[in-house]
C-alpha cells in the first residue's frame, strides 16, 4: 500500500477542537497550566482522551518537557485495522495548527535496524492516540518533525526488541529525539478501583521497570491501552541512560465528570 503524502486528522471535532485558534488557546491554557520547568526528557507518558478529560494531564507533561525537534510517537492501535507493528516513513500528518513532517531519515533508520516494522497506513489512518498529542508537540516545538509507530501487539518480547531497536536508532542521532508513549490508564471500572490498579501500573513505570509493568498490566487485568509503548518506550530509556521517572500528573475521567462510577485513568509521566 502506498503511504499517503498527507495523512488528515481523524478526531478533530470531537477529541479536541476542529478551529486553529480554538484549538491553540485550549492547548496553550493546559500547557500554561502545568507549571513546572521543562526538562531534557528521554521519554514520557501522555494521555489520548478528549483534552476536555485528559488534556490537563498532558498539558502538564508537555510544559515539563524541552520538546526537540525530533520525537518518535508510539501508540496502540485501538482500531486492529493494519500491521500489529507499523510506521509511516514519508509524508506529513495535517493538524489544525498545521502539518507536521515525518522525519523519514529516522523513520528509514528504526525500519533498517528492526525490520519487523512495516510501513502501513491503515493502521494510522483512523487512529486518535497519536494525532491528539501533536498539537502539543507543535506548541512546544515549532520545528516538529516526527515518526508514529502505531503498536497492535503485547508480546513482551517483541516490545522489548523494539525498544532495544529504538535506544540504538536513537544513540546513533546527532539531535535529541524524544519517545512520547501515547497511554490512557485502566478503562471503565469505578473511580475507587481504577486509581488502585493505575497505582500499580504508576509503581512500575517510576521504576523504570517494564517488564514488570508488563506483568502487573497483563496478570492483574488493568485495561492499560497503551502499555505496549509504555514497555517500548522505557526499555529505550532504561538503555539510554535513565535515572528516573516523575508523576507530572495523575486524574482520573471522573475528575471532571462527576461520574465515579465508571471512570478512565490518566497518568503523565516524564522520564530524564
């Protein structure tokens, strides 16, 4: 299948606002809203609801973040259309805030040293985890250029062979590259039960332990969506050099809807 030059916005609309303007003051109150001074990051955890639920837990990711012009977007794949592992090299994704490039000589890289990637635009071409991320990278950097990986697996070993893929793609680069695992946390349970399982999950990710949060999610049924890029995403990081992990932010859905009966988690995490 050919890549498509432009890949167009799914969820604009409904995940977050369709027009430029409103989608800039939304996102910029939530980055504004975060507070803490940026870091060099290696990776992070960022929600993917709609900003009216999730969008202060990722502005508050983002505002901690010195977000370079280069960043690999990992992200499950909620709609099971195409590969279980696949890339975009070329081409450009269209936001309201403008289109983001797709760095294609990283791209080009990640699939030379893990073949097991295949370019595929099915499985990006309705999906919202990674789209809803890019307006704030593109807030924080204008100079954005990025590669998604849309992850339809949860085989530990192959998760850990992509982040080992990753760590070494990543060394070899001349600029920082930022790793965004796109995650919401566990789905549709109480508020009560849901911030109990999120707390596991958090425990393993603050110590930068993937294979254990791959345990904890797996065999204590915590509906994690994006636990396949969290596992990639810190086994590069763990191989890069990193020290620690920090809980920017964690809410909840019910948060803002009063609803606590059926809630989803929301976890920021920024690793350095």
């Amino acid at each position: 299948m050919a890549t498509p030059t432009l890949r167009h916005p799914a969820v604009a609309g409904r995940f977050y606002p369709r027009d430029p303007e409103a989608l800039r003051a939304e996102a910029e109150d939530y980055l504004r809203a975060g507070g803490a001074a940026p870091v060099n990051a290696i990776g992070c955890i960022a929600p993917h609801a709609g900003y009216m639920y999730s969008g202060h837990v990722a502005g508050a990711v983002f505002s901690h973040i010195k977000v370079p012009q280069h960043c690999i977007v990992l992200c499950p794949n909620h709609t099971g259309m195409g590969q279980a592992l696949a890339i975009l090299s070329e081409g450009a994704w269209a936001t309201p805030l403008g289109d983001v490039p797709i760095h294609t000589p990283l791209a080009t890289a990640l699939r030379a040293q893990f073949p097991m990637l295949q370019e595929d635009a099915a499985a990006h071409r309705a999906e919202h985890a990674a789209e809803v991320e890019l307006p704030f990278l593109q807030l924080r950097q204008p100079k954005l250029a990025f590669v998604p990986i849309a992850l339809g697996t949860g085989q530990l070993e192959i998760l850990e062979q992509l982040g080992h893929a990753l760590a070494d793609v990543i060394g070899q680069q001349q600029h920082s590259v930022l790793i965004v695992a796109s995650s919401d946390m566990n789905h549709y349970e109480s508020d009560a039960i849901t911030r109990v399982k999120d707390h596991r999950a958090i425990e393993r990710i603050l110590s930068l332990d993937p294979r254990g949060l791959h345990e904890v999610v797996t065999q204590q049924d915590i509906s994690m969506c994006g636990y396949g890029p969290a596992v990639a995403m810190l086994t590069a990081a763990r191989q890069l050099g990193a020290k620690s992990a920090e809980l920017v932010k964690y809410a909840t859905s019910g948060d803002i809807s009063g609803d606590r009966n059926m809630v989803v988690g929301y976890a920021g995490v920024v690793v350095t």
